[in-house]
C-alpha cells in the first residue's frame, strides 16, 4: 500500500534536547532511532520480570510484560502497514508503552498511586501526603495544582523515558515528540474512578509539542492503543484456558456471541474446528489454544483494518489532504477531535450502527477479565503484591539511605536549588555522575537530616520529591527483585 497523507510527519519530529545529538547514518529515520533506544534501554529489559496477569514463575508459558510488549507491536505494526502509515514510529510506541509498568501488574500500579495521592490512606507516616500525618503539613489549595501527585503506567513511561533512563543526559533517552505522545496516550489518563487523575507528568507536556502546532498526536499512536486491547483480549483468553478459569465450551460460546458475525470465511472454519474440539472430553488444549488465538487475532485485525481504511480515506476526502498541505493539517488539529481519535476503530463514521462492534468487543474484554481478574490465584496474588508495595515504601521513606546510588543521586539533581544544606552544587546529572558515591550520599545526609523539622512549602515540596523517587524506585523492580527487597528489609 502506498503511504497514507495522513502518516506521522516525521518532518515535525523533534527531540527536547538537540545537544546530546550526533549526525547518524542517512538510512535511519528518527522514528527508527526511538526504536532502537526504547528496545536497548534497561527498563525494556526489565519488562520480561514484570508480571501481566500471572506472577512470574507460577508458569513458563504464561504472558509477563515483555511478551505482551512484543506481541503489542507486532500486531500494531500490522495494522499500520496495512494503513500506510509509518511502522517504525507504530513500533517505538508500542515497544515503549509500558516501560513504566509496576511489578505485579495493575494491581501495584492502583497502590503506588494510593500512596502518592493527596490525603492518602496508606499508612506512610513519613509521607506529607499522608492524611494522618502529625507533623503540622496542610495540603493547600496552590500545593494540589503542582504536578506532584499520583501514578499511572503510561505516564510512567514518558517519565522512564525522558528522564530517568539516563544514556542521554537529564532527557533521559530524548526521544521524539511523536513517540511520547503515543505512549503516554495508549491508556487513559485518569483512572475514571476514585483513584482519580494523577498529575505528576506535566511537566513533560513540553517534550510532546509540535513546532508552531499543538501536541504530536498521531494516527500511529491510536493503532498502538487498539493493538494494546487487541493483545489483551486475546492473551487473556489463552490465559483463562492454561489456568481454568474458562472451559473450551465457554470461551466458545463467548467467541460466538462477539465476533461470530465479522469472521471471514477461513476464520469461521477454524472456529468450527474449536467448537468441535471443545465438545471432546480430551481435546487437544495445545492445539484449541493456538485456533482460538488466530481466529481472535485474525478476525479483530481484520475488522479494524477494514474500517480504518474507510474512515481515514473520508478524513482525507474531507479535508482534501494532499502533499503540500498535510502538514498545516497536522498543525491546526488535535488528537481530542472525535472524527480524528475515532479513526483507526473497529467501526465506519457512517455505519448506522455505529460503535455497535466496538460496544460488543468491550463487553468480550470485559467477560474475560472478569473470570481472570477476580480468580482466587490473581486476587492471591494482587493482594500479595500491593503488600510488598505498600511495606517497601514504608522501608524507604523511614530510611531513605537504604535507596539505590541513582536514586539518591536523582533526588540531588531534582532538589538542588533548595539542597544549599549540604553545601554542594549537583546541576545536572552529568556534574554529580563526577562525584563519587560516598560524597554524594554525605551531601544526602547533610541535605535530608538538616531539613528536618521544617515546615516551610519548600521542605514539603522536597519531602514530596522523596516521596516520587521512592516511588520510581519500586516502580522499576521486576516481581522477582521486589520479593527479594522485602526479604531483605524485612528478613
């Protein structure tokens, strides 16, 4: 297929930090580059310890963080080259989407987030978000606009990415516009219940602008959101299977209930096969499992495909794109207008029924969370893991000189124009990579131990710091390491 008008424009990609860079060879792209980086950085390798569903190790052929990752871009690498659109930056977001995910999955992000919101429940003493703290901080009006609070995944990989992975300087891998903007925006920004709206990634809404336009939206980044459900509805199937928690007879029945009516004919076929396996006392799981798989993935794909062409080809009908204008396009639109976030969909504008096969997916998403998710084994292991969460950060803001040499050299970075205390200067992370770990843990010391006792805004604001180091720190854990850590604290 020939590119699409409506493809990223690389031509207004752009890195917050133009100093770390280097001329590279003419045959890779920027969008190529984000790739790269997002693939050889540490947080990407620590995905294949994290867990998706399952905990790590209860099962070798059950999903963790990093196959699910994989299995993301394959399928939205797809989808884009079925569209035309650029599959290099399709990739580097998809590959990039959970680089900020928590060990033991949803379930310790929801408790990261707890403890990081203002008047927070979770016993954390030494927080100033704690509601029950004694210390004489009040959390004003002025205090709860500052991007200071809570977590979430997705904006968790931005930060990851723009300023905790440190290969490039304080941009952390200072990668382009557009593959922010994706990965903050494969997921909901607000959890859209109690857990409410976290805010603590603002500060890299600079990193997501377009040059005389408004943020780097883009098509690629929509198909990484859909690709996201797609490989979560089908793996979650396998994973009901493996684990028991669904019958053949009944992922089935809710297969036939979805997506029976925009199967093609070969996929019909191999359902055919499964409802006759699933009928078998001794079926073939193996083999019902790998059908199940392609006719979900293949019918869904298919389906998103077929009416994405449509609705992209009327975008650029209607605003007569062509060459020479597709640019101011981009410029003078946003990704919130509903003609362009509902784009790349399993559903046409002018179906009358529209929204009608996206509606029934959810409830097929929905159906089989419900029977994984609440589990006895999951629910064990959710409950577990917000534990070790919950009593890791407790370890830490106690005794924050127990945080790893990064940590503590970031929290010296992100403070130093209030840490005069220590009588040391750390500007950027180049300047404190120079000292020495003993020096920098005694400037901390200096720094932390004399501002106790202060109840000024600047000392909430640096005991809130803390508070988002702790915070990256755990994040960053794979379920192995986070285990191992509350072992060691906690013997």
């Amino acid at each position: 297929m020939n590119k699409n008008l409506l493809r990223a424009p690389i031509e207004l990609a752009s890195r917050f930090n133009k100093s770390t860079e280097t001329q590279t060879a003419s045959y890779r792209s920027d969008f190529m580059r984000d790739r790269d980086r997002i693939m050889y950085c540490n947080a990407f390798r620590r995905l294949d310890g994290k867990t998706q569903i399952y905990l790590i190790g209860s099962d070798d052929h059950r999903r963790n963080r990093l196959t699910h990752t994989l299995e993301v871009a394959q399928i939205a690498r797809t989808i884009s080259q079925a569209l035309g659109l650029d599959e290099d930056l399709t990739e580097a977001i998809a590959l990039g989407h959970d680089l900020g995910h928590t060990p033991f999955g949803h379930a310790g992000e929801r408790e990261l987030n707890q403890i990081m919101m203002p008047g927070s429940t979770v016993k954390i003493p030494e927080s100033p978000l704690y509601k029950e703290n004694h210390d004489g901080y009040k959390i004003c009006e002025k205090r709860l606009k500052k991007p200071l609070y809570g977590f979430k995944h997705n904006l968790q990989s931005v930060r990851v990415a723009a300023r905790l992975e440190n290969g490039y300087g304080d941009s952390g891998l200072n990668l382009t516009n557009y593959t922010l903007w994706g990965m903050m925006h494969h997921s909901k920004l607000a959890y859209g219940d109690e857990d409410g709206s976290p805010n603590y990634c603002e500060i890299f809404n600079k990193y997501l602008e377009v040059e005389e336009g408004h943020q780097a939206w883009s098509f690629e980044s929509f198909v990484v959101a859909q690709a996201d459900e797609i490989a979560q509805w089908h793996h979650d199937l396998e994973d009901a299977l493996r684990s028991g928690a669904m019958s053949a007879k009944a992922v089935c029945r809710k297969i036939s209930e979805i997506l029976i009516t925009i199967m093609s004919e070969s996929d019909l076929r191999c359902f055919e096969e499964m409802e006759r396996d699933a009928e078998q006392e001794n079926y073939d799981q193996k083999r019902f499992i790998t059908l199940a798989s392609k006719v979900v993935v293949n019918t869904l794909v298919t389906c998103i495909v077929t009416c994405s062409k449509q609705n992209l080809q009327k975008l650029s009908t209607d605003n007569k794109l062509n060459e020479n204008t597709r640019l101011s396009f981009f410029r003078e639109h946003t990704g919130d207008e509903d003609d362009i976030k509902n784009a790349i969909a399993f559903d046409v504008y002018s179906d009358v029924n529209n929204k009608k096969t996206m509606d029934n997916l959810e409830k097929f998403g929905e159906a089989i969370r419900t029977e994984i998710h609440h589990s006895p084994e999951v629910e064990r292991m959710n409950a577990k893991g917000q534990y070790i969460i919950r009593k890791l950060f407790q370890a830490y803001a106690t005794h924050p000189q127990q945080l790893p040499d990064i940590s503590i050299v970031q929290f010296m970075v992100e403070t130093h124009e209030k840490n005069s205390l220590s009588g040391a200067n750390y500007p950027d992370m180049v300047s404190a990579y120079k000292l020495s770990s003993g020096q920098v843990r005694t400037d901390f010391d200096k720094f932390w131990n004399g501002e106790k006792g202060n109840t000024d805004g600047k000392d909430f604001s640096v005991r809130v710091c803390m508070m988002r180091k702790i915070c990256d720190h755990i994040a960053s854990m794979t379920d192995h390491y986070a285990v191992e850590e509350y072992e060691k604290l906690y013997g």
